[in-house]
C-alpha cells in the first residue's frame, strides 16, 4: 500500500503543476474503482472466478463503443482504427 500511495504522490508532483487536474482525479478514481473490483469480487466468492472475470473484461466494451460513437462520433472510430499498424500492435502484444 505503502509503495502505490509513493507511486501516485511521484505522479502528483511530477505532472500535478503541469498537467490537467481533472486527468489526473479520473486516474485517481479509475485506480479506485479498480480495487474496490477486485475487493467486491473476492467478497462474492464466486464458483468460476475465470469466467467471471473473462465476462467482466468483455461485457463493458459494448457501452464503451456506444459511448465513442455518441460523443466523439464514427469518424474519430475510424481515424483512430487507420492509425494502427503492425509496429503499435508488437507493442501492445511485448507489454501483455
């Protein structure tokens, strides 16, 4: 605990003066919500954690998109999907 709290009072210092406050309390807030998650899901025990956790990984993508597509609109989807390229996708595929 003592080494996240060291880690998110670097981030602070580091890009607090210089980048947007409101970035930095989403990712205050998704780190949050992140433990509570996984807090929530040992508390229910469940018989299958594997496939609790694979439905939990693919489900929120559908609202994810529809979100894009609402407030972003199709073409920033497609630009973005343009971009990617063989070199990006090795560097996703060597940090996993």
């Amino acid at each position: 605990m003592a080494v996240a709290l060291a880690g998110i009072a670097v981030a602070a210092v580091d890009e607090g003066t210089s980048g947007p406050l409101g970035a930095f309390a989403l990712c205050i807030a998704a780190a949050a919500c992140w433990g509570a998650s996984n807090v929530l899901t040992r508390k229910a025990a469940p018989p299958d954690a594997l496939n609790v956790m694979v439905w939990v990984s693919t489900i929120p993508v559908l609202p994810l998109l529809a979100l894009s597509l609402l407030l972003e609109g199709p073409s920033c989807d497609l630009a973005a999907l343009r971009t990617l390229d063989w070199q990006g996708a090795g560097a996703v595929l060597h940090v996993a």
